[in-house]
C-alpha cells in the first residue's frame, strides 16, 4: 500500500520527456539515420534559398540577394510564350504514355516470375531482364540510333515483310513510342523487384487453400497475388503519379533533333536551352519551379484520393 502512495507521488513524465527517454533508448538507430538526414539538409533544403531567383531579375554581379524583385514576371511570361502549350503537350503525354505502358508490365512480369517452379530457368530470367538496367541512357540511345536507322535492323526486317522504310529517330509521330517502349524495355525488370518482393511475403497457405478449393493457377493469381501486393501496387502508382509533369532530361536531350522538336520539346529541355545555354537564369527557374509546386498538387491529390478510396497512402 505504502508503495501504490510513493509511486502515485511521483510526478507524470511529459510528452517531451518521455520522446527524449526514447531517443536515448533508441540512439544508436537515430544514429543510423543521421547521415541521410544530412545528406538531405544540404544537398535537397539548403539550395533551395536559391528559389528566390524566379521572383528576381537575377543579376550575377549583385548575387541572389542583391538582385531586383520581379515578382511574377517570369511566370507570366512562360504561361504567355509560343512553346507552353507544346511544352506542357508533350511533358503530359509521354509521362502518361509512360505511365499506362510502362506501370503494369513490371507487375505483369513479376507475376509471371514468381510462377517459374526451375530455380536455374528463374534466375536466368531475372538476369536477363534486369541486365538493361545497368546500361547507362547513353548507351540504350546508341543502340536505339543503330537498331531504328534507315539501314539499321528493324527496318531491314520490314523490308523483308514488304513494309516501307520507318523514320523511327527523326519523325515525331514515332518519337513517344520509341521512348516509352525502350524505357520498358530497360527498367521492367528492375522495376519488378519491389513486386517479386511483395509476392514473396504472401502467407503460402492462402495458396494451398485455393488449391484444396480447385482455383486454377489463374485464379490463384488473381485472387491470390494480386490482392496480396495491392497496397505495393497503390504506394508505386501514386509516387508515379507525383511526377506527371517531370520527363527526365537525358534521353529526351539524346533523343531529340530538329527534325523531332514537335514531339520530343518537353519542360526539362526548354529549362536547358533556355537555363543553360541562354543563360537566362530566373526564367528558367520560374519554370522549374512551377513543374515542381504541380507534381506537388498532383501527389497530394493522388495520395488523398487513394486513401479515400483504398485506404492505403504515403501518409
């Protein structure tokens, strides 16, 4: 009794202390931790005082502080110039052409894998479809150039089939195509990793169970396997989705010609010729920054509308 008395004396621990009794606790996993959180305060959140620099008329002699306030100016003149609408066009479309074509093969693929009962025919597939992933960009757009030519393979192929020459490399109605399908080709099988992953966390008396019910191996993948990595599936779609309006810059770059322009034009090379090469810095910060704040609207709206819908979300 007179121990219930002392203990019920003793003051309650705040909220603040008993977080700092579980930092010292679990110390050595914040420690784990810190380099990362480094790593991002200096190289992803210091730089981004930079920022200022698309409301500013940058001038390098007066620095980023120095140089006069515009306030929107270059907004403006981004959503008024001739290349918007090409631009937006173009980013907008291949990033869904990407996303519709390129988001369910590596599913696909790894389903199909994780059917493959011969260990050795298992690993041999796996080695074969993820080797295009440790290529570099320079490479796959050297391959495309000799494979897609005039007298390059493919078209010798067609000529075979009584099919007329392709311009695959300089006609824009081909240029999509050929970038989101050899982007598939290069990524599905790294891609399909995280999915061989969830695949394999799937509790195998389900499997038995379907089995004892008569559910072909068909059904037991769609009843089975699909719903077992739903929630693998959602989180990937919806950090896709948060970077709808971002196509990477350097296989476009590589890609592009004059002849292409039309189609291979998006936000991440008119940041460059405009950025870079004409040194027209606030502009180009202006633009970078307005892709940045959408792909931030759009992953909010997605991850809200998933958690309404499936109850699964990034937070």
């Amino acid at each position: 009794m007179e121990n219930r008395i002392e203990q019920a004396k003793k003051p309650l621990k705040t909220p603040s202390k008993r977080r700092w009794n579980g930092i010292k606790r679990n110390w050595d996993l914040y420690l784990l931790v810190l380099p990362v959180v480094v790593y991002f305060l200096i190289f992803k959140y210091y730089p981004m005082y930079g920022v200022q620099i698309a409301f500013k008329d940058f001038i390098a002699a007066e620095g980023i502080w120095g140089s006069p306030w515009v306030g929107w100016e270059h907004f403006i003149r981004f959503f008024e110039s001739f290349y918007f609408e090409r631009l937006i066009g173009n980013t907008i479309g291949l990033s869904l052409y990407n996303l519709v074509i390129g988001f369910p093969i590596p599913i696909i693929l790894a389903l199909l894998i994780n059917e493959i009962r011969y260990k050795k025919a298992k690993g041999f597939v796996q080695t074969v479809t993820y080797a295009p992933h440790f290529l570099s960009t320079v490479v796959i757009v050297g391959m495309l150039f000799l494979l897609l030519s005039p007298n390059g393979l493919v078209n010798q192929i067609l000529g075979l089939l009584g099919i007329s020459e392709i311009a695959f490399m300089t006609s824009p109605e081909w240029f999509k195509t050929t970038y989101v399908f050899s982007d598939v080709w290069q990524q599905m099988g790294w891609s399909s990793i995280i999915y061989l992953a969830a695949l394999a966390g799937i509790d195998p008396q389900l499997h038995e169970a379907a089995k004892i019910d008569g559910a072909s191996r068909l059904r037991r993948i769609w009843h089975v396997n699909l719903p077992g990595i739903r929630s693998t599936i959602i989180i990937l779609l919806i950090l896709q989705t948060g970077s709808i309006v971002s196509v990477g810059f350097e296989k476009v770059f590589l890609m592009q010609n004059q002849l292409n322009m039309e189609a291979s034009d998006v936000i991440a090379t008119h940041i460059y010729r405009t950025g870079i090469a004409g040194a027209q810095y606030s502009y180009s910060a202006a633009i970078g920054l307005f892709e940045s704040a959408i792909n931030f609207f759009i992953l909010i709206f997605v991850n809200y509308t998933a958690k309404k819908t499936s109850q699964t979300s990034l937070w």
